[in-house]
C-alpha cells in the first residue's frame, strides 16, 4: 500500500499528499501527542525524497513507522480494499 501512496505523491507536481498527511499529523497530535507521531512530525520535515524512502523502507524499522504513518486518506476506500483483496 506504500508504494501506491508514493506514486500518487510522485504522480502531483504540487504533493498535495504530503500537505495532507501534515494535516492529519497535526489532528493526531492534538487529539494524542505519542512518541511515534512525534517521530513522523520530525520525518515530514525532511524532503519528499528522504520522507519516499521512509515509505519504501522494507526493513523491520520501516515496517515499524508504517504501522503509524499520516498517510491515510491519499488513496480511496475502494483502493485500499483492492489492496486487502489481493494480498496474501
């Protein structure tokens, strides 16, 4: 499902997504500052290149930081469960 979210960042010009996860970031962190939100409000300030391999990341750490990503909402409903559906 990462690597979907990042072609539809990589798809706009303008990363309309990562404006987006910032905003979802900062709902999260009102409603329940933790130490794994805090960790994605300090990768959202990197550079689109550095927060893709954060994304990408296939190691345990990167599966890790997944498990709480602000990404939800860039792809549809419909996208997500096609992606349930197919996986094993």
């Amino acid at each position: 499902m990462a690597r979907a979210i990042v072609a539809r960042i990589d798809a706009d010009p303008d990363r309309c997504g990562l404006d987006h996860a910032r905003r979802v970031l900062e709902r999260w962190l009102a409603a329940r500052p933790c130490p794994a939100l805090r960790e994605w409000e300090r990768i959202l300030q990197r550079s689109w290149t550095e927060i893709r391999e954060v994304l990408l990341d296939p190691s345990e750490e990167g599966r890790r930081l997944r498990q709480s990503d602000p990404f939800c909402g860039i792809l549809t409903p419909q996208e997500r469960w096609e992606f349930y559906r197919a996986s094993p």
